[in-house]
C-alpha cells in the first residue's frame, strides 16, 4: 500500500498550490497537511531524503500562510 501514497500525495500539493494561486489562504494550509503525510512515507519507505525537502516546503507554507494572513486580515 505504501507505493501508492505518491499517487494520492502529489495530487493533494497540487491541489493547495492551486488553491493558493487562486488566493485561497486553505491552500497552503493543504500544502503544509500534504508535507506531513510526505514526511510519514520518507520515514515509512526510509527514504530519508525527502526529510529535507518536506521540512523546507513546510517552512515556505508556513511563512506564506502567516504573511497572506497579514494581508487579507
């Protein structure tokens, strides 16, 4: 079953990133929600590489969602 998760994980980024582009603040919360599932298959299937990635995306999600709530609040 794991093999599967990167079929149902990149259309869930894609899915916030869309949103975000279409200025819906959700999207980036769905991004950060898609980063920890990304994080739980680098553990499950030891590849430990995407930690890094998925730590770094987190941060850029996490630093847009706050400044877009500084925007639009």
């Amino acid at each position: 079953m794991i093999h599967y998760w990167s079929y149902i994980l990149a259309p869930l980024g894609l899915a916030g990133m869309w949103m975000a582009g279409k200025k819906r603040r959700s999207g980036w919360l769905l991004s950060l929600f898609t980063q920890a599932l990304w994080l739980a298959y680098a553990i499950q299937t030891k590849q430990y590489g995407f930690i890094v990635g998925t730590l770094s995306y987190a941060f850029v999600y996490v630093k847009n969602y706050m400044s877009w709530g500084k925007k639009n609040d």
